[in-house]
C-alpha cells in the first residue's frame, strides 16, 4: 500500500511590518509554510517574523490572509514534524526502454535478446531457463549522473567516484515549480544550508518528460547559481528537467563546467521531485563504476 503523506499548509497574504526604533517594511503576495490549517492571523504574524528574521517588530499587520492546501517551500521558524516511524522510499528515476527519448537528437535505447528463454532450454536442465538481453544506448539515457569526465579529459570518471558522496546525503530539495522566470537563480538558495548536500531543484518540468513539449522552454540553473553552490560545498544538483543549463543560449554550458570542474556531481531528467519535503530527506544516486566513461543512468531514490 502507497504511504500517503501528510498534507500541508501555506499562508496567502500581504504584510505591514513596524519597528520598535522606526521605519517599515511592506510585503505583497508573501507564501508562507504553515504547521497546520488551524491558525491564527497571530500565529501567521508570528511566523512571518521569524521566518524573515526581523528584530524590533512592533507590530505586524495582514491583509487579504487565506490558508490554502500546498506543499511547503522550506520557510524557516516552522518546526518540522516528527518523522514517521515507517520509512518511505520515493523512486526519483524515468524508467528506462528501448526507444525512449531522453534529450532529442541523442539516440534511444535498443534491446535485443542475446539468449532466449526458449533457446536456452537446450542449454540447462529440464524446467532451467533464462533469457540474457543486449541493451545499446547512450550514457545520457534516462535519469543519470554526470561525472567530471564527461565536461574534462581529465577528470575523474564513472569508476573513480567516491560512494560517500553519491549514498545517503542530505537533501534540499527546492520547490520552484511555480516560478515566473525559467533560469533559476542563486538567491533561491540564501536560506540553505547547501554544504555536503544533495541541491535538488523541483522545477515540474518532469510532467512533459516523454513528450515533444519536454524538448522546449525548460527551467535551468542560471551561472550564478551554479557558482554559489560550488562556492558552498555542494556535494550534488539535480534537476528534474532537461538540462541542468540553457540549451537555449548556444552552445555554451557554464552550470556543467562551474560544477564538474569542483567535483560537484550533476543529476538531470530526475522525477517526482514534487513528493520530497523541502529538508529532511535522504538522497541517493549511484552509477555503476565505468572506467573511461562520463555519464550513465541512475536508480536515484530519496528515503523520507
């Protein structure tokens, strides 16, 4: 039976801050991740504060306040539940076959069997049957890993992949799938702790995977943003769209070649980021070590 999560509150509303020693601050169409539907217009206040980190509030005014059922963004001042005793797994990779399109222009997956189940009777004991398949296909295939072999000749391939950066990691998972613009940019990530962390960025682009609309219009990580979470320590970005860069601009790729060059593993065409709490979660995404290879398909799953 498919564990159903919990669901989740926001805050709608426009604000009016005063301080204690002077000056304001005003707020229009401010969401905010509530504990609950059962609030207070206080109790919204409160959280509005904390969250912005103000001092010296004298008083907080809301208008035009609703509550309505969304999934939390990460606003700090709330106190994340207890976790749930049963773990939940959540599969974050597109299945893989034969004539899938990943990226257009990249060639699809070919099965094609090696050893029948049939022919293979002749080769085992009675009632003993297998059937061993070829699979040809690109390494950017599906949802998968890129290493720093794949941008660098020199860097470090498939097989030289350290486990510990790849198995358990610390998700932040960043909900941007109502975001105006398509580059994501750096100040989306301000508010996180990001060092050691897997960055996985929910766009909603997933949906169209499979389809010809996936191939156009996709959200990306701006350059900046690809600097800053270098700068910080990032272990791992994922993305849940068709590239991590714009492959809009030209040929250029300054997201790939800011993270690869720092050792910072990049995950595209992930899925069901939508599912995943914006903290608390565990991310993995682990390759098969190939030596001499840069990318390759990924059972990437987060443990919730």
């Amino acid at each position: 039976m498919t564990e159903t999560a919990p669901a989740e509150y926001r805050a709608h509303f426009d604000a009016t801050v005063s301080f204690a020693n002077g000056g304001g601050l005003r707020a229009e169409g401010f969401r905010l991740d509530l504990p609950s539907a059962e609030v207070t217009e206080d109790d919204v206040a409160r959280l509005f504060v904390q969250n912005l980190g103000l001092a010296l509030v004298s008083s907080v005014q809301l208008t035009g306040l609703s509550i309505v059922a969304e999934q939390h963004r990460g606003s700090r001042g709330l106190e994340t539940p207890a976790a749930p005793a049963a773990r939940r797994v959540v599969d974050l990779s597109h299945p893989i076959r034969a004539g899938l399109v990943t990226y257009p222009g990249l060639p699809a997956p070919v099965i094609t069997p090696h050893l029948t189940r049939e022919d293979s009777r002749a080769r085992y004991a009675p009632g003993t049957e297998f059937a061993m398949d070829v699979i040809t296909m690109i390494g950017n295939t599906g949802t998968y890993l890129d290493s720093p072999y794949h941008r660098y000749a020199d860097g470090g391939d498939l097989a030289s992949l350290d486990l510990s950066t790849l198995v358990g990691l610390r998700a932040e998972v960043v909900h941007v799938d109502d975001a105006i613009d398509r580059g994501v940019p750096a100040a989306v990530f301000f508010d996180r702790d990001v060092a050691g962390a897997a960055v996985l960025v929910h766009t909603g682009w997933d949906a169209h995977f499979g389809t010809p609309a996936y191939a156009s219009g996709a959200p990306y990580l701006t350059e900046q943003a690809a600097a800053y979470l270098a700068e910080q320590g990032a272990a791992l970005v994922g993305i849940d769209s068709l590239n991590i860069d714009d492959t809009e601009s030209g040929g250029s790729r300054p997201v790939h070649s800011l993270l690869l060059a720092e050792g910072v593993h990049v995950v595209e065409h992930l899925t069901r980021l939508g599912e995943l709490p914006a903290r608390g979660a565990r991310f993995t995404a682990a390759p098969p070590a190939v030596e001499g290879f840069g990318t390759f398909p990924v059972r990437a799953f987060a443990e919730i």
